[in-house]
C-alpha cells in the first residue's frame, strides 16, 4: 500500500481574519493573495499536484449589490460576540472585485477551476465558527445551505469541506451529511490539536502547537482515513507555517521534520496532510515558495520510489 500526499488550502482572503485583523494591519498579506493564488497553481500544474481549494462562499460574490442579498438570510449565526459575523461585515464591503479585492474573489475562483487536477470545497458562506458560544447547528445548515447554492451556480458541487478554524463536532457533520457533503478535513489527534471556540483556548494549548512545528511533542503526524458518521474524515497532518525571518534559523528544522513524517508516511501506507492559508504566503511570497517546493521535491523523490502517490 502507497501512501499518500495531500495538500487542501483554505482561500477566504479577509473573511478569515476578520475578526480579529484590519486589512490596514494585514494589507501586505491580503493584497498578495491574488500573486500567491497564481504561483500556486502555475506550480502545481507544473509538478501535476492535485490540491483542494475550501473556499468561503462569500467570495464568490460579483458585486456588493449580490453579496447583500446574500447575507440577508433569516436565519443568521447568533454568535454571543457579534464581531465574528461576516454578516455584519459585508455591508462594508466595497462594490466589486476591482474595487474590494480583500472580499471578492470570482476571477481568482475561475482560475482554480480551470486548472487541472483542482478541486473546490467548501469554507462554509460566511467563514462560520461551529463552536463558538451563541450559535446552533440550525443557523450553521442555512449557512452551508448557502455555500452549496452559490457554487454550484459554477457548476460545483463541492464533496468536502474544511471547517473554519477546524471547529466541528457530531451534530455539525450531520448538517453536512443532508447537505451532500462526503469529507471533512479532521484534527489531529492530539490533545493540541483538539477542536474548541478560540474564546475558550488556552495559551499555553497554543504554545505547544507552535512548538510541535519544530519538535515532535505529538508523534509523527502521518494520518489514516476515516468514516464517520456516514463521512469520510481525512485528518489534518501539518499547517505549513509561512516563513518567519525572526525565526530563519529554525527552518531546516521546520523543513527536517516535515520531510521526515512525509517519509513515515510512505512507508506505512498512511496519509500525510499538509495546510494553510494562501494569505499566509503574501508577505516573504519567495521565501515561502522555496520551502513548498522544497517539500514537493521531497514527494517527488518518495513518489519515484514507488511509496508515495499523489
């Protein structure tokens, strides 16, 4: 049995970050995006890497006058702390692509899709918080019901999601069971990596996951498949950091592990699932491309080895 290598990104430009970063204070990071977005592709047809794209559906949106008749949904996530509604965000929103690059991303979709071996999943509509205090699995099914109507106005209809901030339990997979959804991007499972509302993680939880990019303090994060709850879950293995220059000199380490686990994995048929966001490549876009293609040269000297496919 081969392993496998998996790569899904989770594309939601300043729907992502909303709550808890300005665009002035993350402008060089969301105004790359679209630079990013076509690298990464140009790199993955280059090198015949299949990658799943989860894409908050709110970026699918031409225009503002679009985007508002979309958030005027009834039943809207009642989140006991506001800020992180999208809905209430939107308004703000500017009139389209050219004007609002940070919310709309209809031209930046067109192209994933048209590129080979590129699948869209679902980011949710709105980049919406399962677990945090005021919500209910009802509003999270208008929600989702939301991002399938708007897709597959492409012509997608999205099998998979990524859940934003990893946020899930049992009665949101069933949402998403009845909303044809087939497979989910799970959490490692290490205590570190256990789903929970942001609002109520601790820092120290935080701490040890930065550690754990560097040390192995949770194993060797190779990952097998699983059916739950009548979905597949393919768990999470490693977010790739974007490149810290504070923090250079603890790269090859970085870089060391991760080959390593992509190794393990091969050699027992498992799974190794690697992440991130395409804004956290917008600032150091070079430096961080060097290290993903550094990991793809990797896989493909796994791959020609015949223990790793794609």
């Amino acid at each position: 049995m081969n392993g496998t290598f998996v790569i899904s990104l989770d594309f939601e430009i300043h729907w992502g970050v909303s709550d808890h970063r300005t665009i002035d204070s993350y402008r060089e990071n969301l105004e790359n995006v679209p630079v990013v977005v076509q690298r990464l592709l140009k790199l993955f047809e280059e090198q015949k890497i299949h990658c799943t794209w989860a894409t908050v559906g709110m970026l699918f949106c031409r225009d503002k006058q679009e985007l508002l008749s979309w958030v005027g949904l009834d039943q809207q996530p009642s989140y006991t702390n506001m800020g992180l509604s999208n809905y209430k965000i939107a308004p703000t929103a500017g009139q389209n692509e050219q004007d609002d690059p940070f919310h709309y991303g209809s031209s930046l979709i067109r192209k994933i899709i048209q590129t080979p071996g590129q699948e869209m999943a679902t980011h949710t509509f709105s980049h919406y918080y399962c677990l945090e205090p005021g919500q209910t699995p009802t509003q999270f099914g208008y929600d989702l019901q939301a991002a399938k109507k708007i897709t597959e106005r492409e012509n997608i209809s999205p099998l998979s999601i990524v859940f934003p901030r990893n946020q899930y339990n049992d009665e949101y997979l069933g949402q998403c069971k009845r909303n044809g959804i087939l497979c989910y991007r799970g959490n490692y499972p290490s205590w570190i990596y256990r789903a929970e509302a942001k609002s109520s993680e601790s820092s120290w939880k935080r701490l040890w996951r930065f550690l754990d990019t560097y040390w192995r303090f949770s194993g060797r994060r190779y990952v097998y498949a699983e059916k739950k709850n009548g979905m597949v879950n393919v768990p999470a293995s490693c977010f790739l950091r974007p490149y810290k220059k504070k923090l250079s000199f603890l790269e090859p380490q970085r870089l060391r592990r991760i080959k390593k686990e992509m190794e393990a994995a091969a050699k027992k048929g498992a799974i190794y699932h690697l992440w991130w966001h395409p804004h956290n490549f917008g600032k150091d876009i070079d430096k961080n491309l060097e290290n993903l293609q550094q990991i793809l040269d990797h896989f493909n000297k796994l791959a020609a080895n015949i223990i790793c496919v794609r």
